[in-house]
C-alpha cells in the first residue's frame, strides 16, 4: 500500500489544490440500496429481453415459419450492433447529464422496446416489431453496461464498491437466467415438438394459435416489468447523494472535458491489456449463451433442457461473481490473481466440454451438464473483477467512460461471434466449442503481463486514515470527516 509520499503521483495535477485544500465530509445513505435494487432491476430486464428468442428458438420457429436461426441470432446481435454505434453519444450523455438523465432515457427505451411487440401477431408486422424493440433495447443496455462502477463509487463508501459493482454487473448477467426459464415456461412447445429433431414437423393452425398467444402473453409481461421499472426511476433515482460517500466520488463531481479523459484512457497500455482479455471472455460467452439451443441441439438437447441449463449456468456465475467480488473487498489488493485462478477453472470446464462434444471421451450428459455449468460459471464471476479493475488502472478517468470503453470493446467481440451465425459455419456448431476453450487460455496467458495497481483505493484509504503508517502527515493536508 503507497504511503503519504506517494499521495502526489495518485491524485492528478488538475484536481490536486481542491483536494489539499478542501475538507470534505463524506456519508453513506442507507438509500444506496434503493438505487442499486433499481440499477439492478433494470439490468435484469435488460439482459432478459435481449435474451428473448434463444432459449424459445423451436417455439417460435413453429410459430413464424419463416423464423430460422439466423434470424434469432440477428435479434441477439442488434444488442451488439447499436451497442457500438450509440456508445460515444450515450456516454456524452451520461457524462454531460448525469446519471439520473441517462438511466430515465434508459428505462424508457426499454419500456418501449418491450411495449411495441405487444401490438400483433401477425408474422410479417410482429418481425419488424421484435427487431425495432431488439434495436430500442439495445441502446438501453450501453448505459446499463457502463454504470456499474459508476453506480458504485457514487452511493458506496470503498469497503463496499467492489460488492456493489458485482451485484450490478451480475443482475445484469442473471438476466439470462430470466430469459431462460421465463421464455420455455410461458412458451411452450406442443407435445409432439418436445424434441430438437421434429421442431420442423408439421403443426395445426391451432396450434400456431395458441403458440402466437403464449408469446404475445410473454410480451406483455415483460413490457409491464419494464413500465414498473420506468415508473421507479421517475418516482426516485437522483443523480448523486447530498453528501459524497469517499473523497474520490467527492473529486468525480468535478470531471474533466470527455475528450481529455478518452485521450488518458487510450493512451494506458496497461488498460489495454486488461481490456483485451476482458472482450474476448465476456464478449465470447455472453453470445454464446444467447444461441445455446442451438449449440446444443445437435447433441439431443431439448429446448427445455437447453433452458435449465442456461438457469443453472447463470445462477452459478452470479453466486461465483458476488463471492469473488465480496472476497476483493475484504482481501484487498488480490484482483489479478484472482481472475486468472477463476479463468483457469473457467477453461478447465470448457475444455471437459469440447472433449465431451467432439467425442474424445464417452458422451453423458450430467458431465455435459457439469462441464458448461462449471466453466461458464467461473467465467462469469470475473465480470466485476474486470470491471473494477479497469477503474483502478484507469484512474483518474471516470468510472463511466471507463464502462463504456469496456462495454464497447466486449460488443465487438460479441458482434463478430454472431456474425458467424450467418456464414455457413452456422450448420456446425463445433466451432464454438474449441473457441471457448480456447478463449480462457489465451486469457489467462494476457493476464499474466496486466501491471495491477489500484490508483483509486490507495488515495481513499489513505485519505480516510486507513493506513497507520502515513495517517499523520496525510491528515496534516487533507482533513476527511466521516
């Protein structure tokens, strides 16, 4: 942990005399978790939108003829496309207007994203309709994925913000789990169809029908989620609380110009290579699980089935995020190796799955199971790590911009995976799993020459009197009263 001495080469130039010369009184409201629950809400939400059609593949294919799995996986990829194209505005947005502006155009792109798939079912008009509530959708989720530290550092004091940065990250991820098990429930396949190799068989006019109404019924109970959430935020989300919870929230209440902190941000070699590695696990593994049916369906997985399995593998990454994110925090200063530990097993489970797969050992089931369950699961957990992290190499570049440049890089990576749903490549699926297992080791192999440091945190302990060895000439220039 740097001492006093280095309290110069922590806190930039350009903030330095309002640090020094401030004495800040910092707080923490219990109200900090009103507003994650409803950052987290809507995370959720967003994420089970975008994961709308995978897991209800063969339903809706019987339902819309006319449905293929290169349009599921387009509806899945508009998430990335407007991604990448909307980041630089919605970030100026978030940057210029706050949070509370950028989270009420989130949540209202969201309620109607999900509200206009509600009008038909006629095949031709419900088409376009899902794809501009995929593309309204997708623009919601960029300021979802670059406010989870944002968020953090905003409402919670240092002890707490990786924690809270994982709960936002991984309600966000649950959100897959959302898409699974709500879509096959209220979707059900009729009992001749309950199998991948006969979704094409011949169905009655009635039960097209009733296949049209069960999801006309799942539309409207998203978008009545997503009213809720619109209803919430308007009701109460302000943009910061009266009194900063550290000094660093104190000091990010004067930011610098947008481009000078995207100039500082991709000038840092050292984010870059953790950033590289970040888009190819996240970006991978969160396109793979919107197609999963169909990864799995050649290998006598059910839609059901694939379902479950999408459940599992969430829940797991979610409790697996939350430990790791609660362990930094109390054991601080232990990021990297923890990633690289997690991503170790991560590769571990996707490679029992790519043997299991391409027929190297004998196929089961339960192994198939635990294989994607257990590498999907380690994957996940390092979610908050990176993101955390990234702000701490990154500093004094705000969270913000910082979840945006990571948001961005990941969707890339994501967008080129879905793109490759529509080549040929599409008619065998094997190649997905040599790329997960691949994508883990080349990630822990970039991760060994990360430089970790943690900008940030030092300044707030230090300034905070949580180091016992430099609390009296550090309170000598900056007072801080909890």
């Amino acid at each position: 942990m740097p001492g006093a001495d280095d309290l110069q080469a922590i806190v930039p130039e350009d903030i330095e005399n309002t640090v020094m010369m401030s004495s800040v009184e910092v707080r923490v409201y219990k109200r900090r978790w009103w507003i994650l629950f409803l950052f987290a809400g809507m995370g959720f939400m967003q994420c089970a939108v975008w994961n709308t059609w995978g897991p209800i593949t063969a339903s809706v294919k019987l339902a819309y003829p006319n449905w293929d799995d290169a349009e599921i996986a387009l509806l899945s990829m508009w998430g990335t496309i407007t991604m990448i194209m909307g980041l630089a505005p919605m970030t100026l947005l978030l940057q210029t207007k706050g949070i509370r502006v950028a989270l009420l155009l989130t949540v209202f792109l969201m309620a109607a994203g999900t509200s206009i798939r509600c009008f038909t079912t006629e095949e031709i008009p419900f088409t376009i309709l899902a794809h501009i509530g995929a593309v309204l959708n997708g623009f919601a989720g960029i300021i979802i994925g670059a406010a989870p530290s944002l968020i953090s550092s905003r409402w919670f004091p240092a002890r707490e913000r990786t924690t809270a940065t994982g709960i936002g990250c991984t309600f966000n991820q649950l959100g897959n789990a959302g898409g699974f098990f709500l879509g096959p429930w209220l979707v059900q396949l009729p009992r001749n169809h309950t199998r991948p190799d006969n979704s094409t068989h011949y169905i009655s006019s009635d039960e097209v029908d009733d296949l049209r109404r069960s999801i006309r019924d799942y539309m409207w109970i998203t978008a009545g989620l997503c009213i809720a959430l619109f209803v919430g935020v308007v009701s109460y989300f302000p943009d910061k609380p009266h009194k900063p919870p550290s000094l660093t929230s104190f000091i990010r209440e004067r930011p610098n110009p947008f481009v000078k902190d995207i100039k500082l941000l991709l000038s840092n070699k050292n984010i870059w290579l953790l950033v590289v590695p970040y888009s190819i696990t996240l970006g991978i593994n969160v396109a793979w699980s919107s197609v999963l049916d169909i990864n799995l369906a050649p290998f006598d997985i059910s839609q059901d089935e694939a379902s479950w399995l999408g459940v599992y593998v969430t829940l797991g990454g979610v409790v697996m995020a939350l430990l790791s994110a609660r362990f930094s925090d109390l054991l601080f200063g232990y990021m990297k190796l923890t990633i690289i530990v997690l991503m170790t097993f991560a590769t571990a489970g996707y490679t029992w799955f790519l043997l299991l797969m391409n027929g190297c050992l004998p196929y089961n089931k339960v192994e198939l199971f635990i294989s994607v369950i257990s590498g999907a699961s380690f994957n996940y957990a390092c979610s908050p790590l990176f993101f955390e992290l990234a702000v701490e190499l990154a500093y004094p570049v705000p969270e913000g911009v910082v979840g945006a440049f990571l948001t961005m890089c990941w969707n890339i990576v994501a967008a080129s995976f879905l793109l490759t749903m529509q080549t040929p490549l599409k008619s065998n699926v094997i190649w997905m799993d040599y790329l997960l297992a691949i994508q883990g080791l080349v990630v822990v192999c970039l991760m060994i020459f990360v430089r970790e440091e943690y900008k940030r945190t030092t300044l707030d302990r230090i300034t905070a009197g949580t180091d016992n060895q430099t609390n009296q000439s550090v309170d000598q220039e900056v007072q801080v009263q909890a």
